[in-house]
C-alpha cells in the first residue's frame, strides 16, 4: 500500500517537474530559461497544459510565456509545432499599425497627423462626396475612430468588412463609404471618453495597408520583412493577398508562434530587440496608451491604442495588459507590470467563446503563475 502512494506521489510529481525545465533554445534570438529562474510557479503551467490538453480549453493551438524576455513555457497543441505557421487573422491589424511606425520612424510619412486622401487622389471623386473626407487622418485609423460609416460589429453597415471582400478595389470601397451619423442613442466623438467614438472596421486598416505601399514605394510584404522582420530574425511569414494583388494589412498573416512572440517582447522592451532599437520608443508608448474606449462588457472595460487592444487581467488582482487580438482567440499579449510577453493562438473561429477562454487562460492560469 506504502509502495503504491509512494508511487503515485511520484507520479502526480512529473508533470510539474516537466514544466520546471527552460523550452529549448533554437538559436532564433530567444532566451529562455528555467520557470524558476524568473519566478514562475511551474505547477500553475502543468496545470494550464493539463486544462488544455484535456480539451477545458477548445481550438488552443499553441501557449508561449516569457517573463523578462525570456521564454519558459512553449506548448503546441492539435498536431500545430513550433514550425507551423499560424493564422492570427485580426492580429495582423496590430503588426499594420508597427508598419506604419516604422514608415513615419524613417521620414516616408510625416506623422500619423498626416491625411490619408492625399495619397489616393487617383480614386476621385469618390462616392458620398463630403470635404471631411479629406480630414481623416493616419490617426483616426489606427484608433478605429473614422467619421465614416465602417463597423464590423453591424452587419447593417455599409463598410462591413464582409461587403468588402465581394468587390475588387478595397481602397475605393473606404473612401467611397458617406459619413457617419450619430442616433439619439448613439455616443458622439464629442461624448465619448479621449474624444473618439469607436467601431471596429477592418476596411480602414486595408486602407493603410494602401498608405503604406504609396508613401514608402514599396509593397507592404517587402517594407516589412527590410523594416520589421529581418531585424527580428523573422524569415517565414505568409501575407494574404487581396484582388488588387496587394498584401492585406486586415488580417490573416500567418507567422510562428515563435515569431509572434518576438514582437511582443519587442514592445515590451520599448521597441528594442536584443539591444538594438527597430522601432522608436515613443511610437510603442503612443501605440500602447489608451486612445480611444471600445465597450464595457461583463464588468471588464475594453480599450484601444493604435490598433491594440487593452484591458486587465487576474484574479483576485488585476493587471494592465495590450494586446494584438484575432478571431478565433488569438492574443499577442504583454502585461508591462509582471514583465510578461505572451502568445495564445486559438482557431475557435466565428464564436466570441474563443476571445472569453484566452482571456480566462490569461487571467485564471498565466497571471496567477506570477502574480502572487
């Protein structure tokens, strides 16, 4: 009887023991280190693999934690490997918004002030014809806040992204959209907190994706794989193509998780990456503050950067956090006061079921291994 309790205490042992060793280290750029070492409880991550690999957790795919910019868990999971390419489809949104930082950190556009018809005049006159079309800026793009009517979330909306994929030029399906208006029960720029009035729109981010090739003369793949990806060690990325046969800056890059998980710790450390600064400092902090508010949504509030996501997560403490987000769950993750760079990627697609359980997996296991 002794013998069997001895041994199934050493068993119970194992998987936290599993969990205790650094991830491998593939020579990518990527420290890693022991759990302990950067004080992760490695109970609590045998406790989140066991949760998913039970199936608690749907459609997870991959879970990499790094704490001090230095990997200690790295999880694959539904036949996915460190080699697979994932599509984090809206989180491509996030790494448009680097691109643009990077185009305006090299003087090929003034400042994310700048308006953005001047750099379609080719697709004059547009429908809907209104002089505060020419107001709109980089900036109001890259918070979601247009005067245009473009919201994801209504499908009564003309600038619906699925009303943008039947049609050829997505430039043109943007610019043509009319303005905006305000119901008596809908919040006005004025009324909103940060000045903004938010709605989700996929359409403007394509639009600069168009910004970007005009101002830069080159095609966004290309810009982002001299400016982004080869300072990163980044060489595998797999851009969608739009009908117009351009990169589509909405969503659906595919990138490793690896790779995913090198722009966070990019923004973690300030827009540096192994000692070397990529992007400038002050462009990760505007992106990273808060620019506009989205909802308030059981009890958690939902803010915005420069298209980023931003809320708290924990327990019984809650921590600030931005994140790039994608359907299906995935999230691109850094909470600045535990140190934490992190990647989920999900594929629970079509279901906000997938944004909660990321969400849970963040606060309910991530945190909780650090945060005590």
């Amino acid at each position: 009887m002794k013998r069997r309790l001895l041994l199934f205490l050493l068993l119970a042992a194992i998987p936290a023991a599993v969990f205790a060793q650094s991830p491998a280290n593939l020579n990518d750029g990527i420290s890693v280190a022991a759990p302990k070492a950067v004080r992760v409880n490695a109970e609590k991550l045998a406790a989140l693999d066991s949760a998913i690999s039970s199936d608690k957790f749907k459609n997870i795919t991959s879970v990499l934690i790094a704490r001090n910019g230095q990997l200690v868990y790295e999880q694959y999971y539904q036949g996915f490997a460190d080699s697979s390419l994932h599509d984090t489809r809206s989180a491509t949104k996030s790494i448009t918004g680097l691109l643009i930082g990077l185009a305006i950190d090299n003087k090929m556009i003034p400042s994310e002030k700048t308006t953005v018809t001047r750099y379609f005049k080719d697709k004059k006159p547009f429908q809907n014809p209104d002089p505060r079309k020419d107001k709109i800026t980089i900036e109001d793009l890259l918070t979601m806040s247009s005067l245009l009517e473009c919201d994801d979330d209504n499908q009564y909306s003309r600038g619906n992204e699925e009303r943008m994929y039947l049609i050829e030029d997505y430039y043109r399906f943007y610019l043509d959209l009319p303005v905006r208006g305000y119901a008596g029960f809908a919040k006005k720029p004025e009324d909103s907190p940060y000045g903004r009035s938010f709605s989700y729109c996929t359409a403007g981010t394509v639009l600069l994706g168009g910004v970007l090739e005009r101002s830069t003369n080159m095609k966004v793949d290309a810009f982002a794989r001299q400016y982004l990806f080869e300072p990163l060690g980044i060489t595998r990325a797999n851009w969608q193509i739009t009908p117009m046969g351009t990169p589509m800056t909405g969503g659906g890059l595919g990138l490793r998780s690896r790779d995913l998980l090198k722009l966070a710790i990019l923004l973690q450390q300030g827009g540096q990456w192994n000692g070397k600064q990529v992007i400038s400092s002050s462009w990760v902090k505007k992106s990273t503050a808060t620019q506009a508010h989205v909802r308030e949504f059981n009890g958690q509030n939902y803010d915005y950067g420069y298209l980023l996501w931003k809320q708290q997560f924990g327990q019984d403490k809650k921590y600030a956090a931005y994140y790039m987000s994608g359907n299906g769950g995935s999230k691109i993750a850094v909470i600045p006061e535990l140190d934490l760079a992190i990647v989920i990627t999900s594929t629970l697609y079509g279901s906000f079921q997938g944004h909660l359980q990321t969400e849970k997996i963040l606060s309910d296991y991530i945190v909780a291994a650090v945060g005590e």
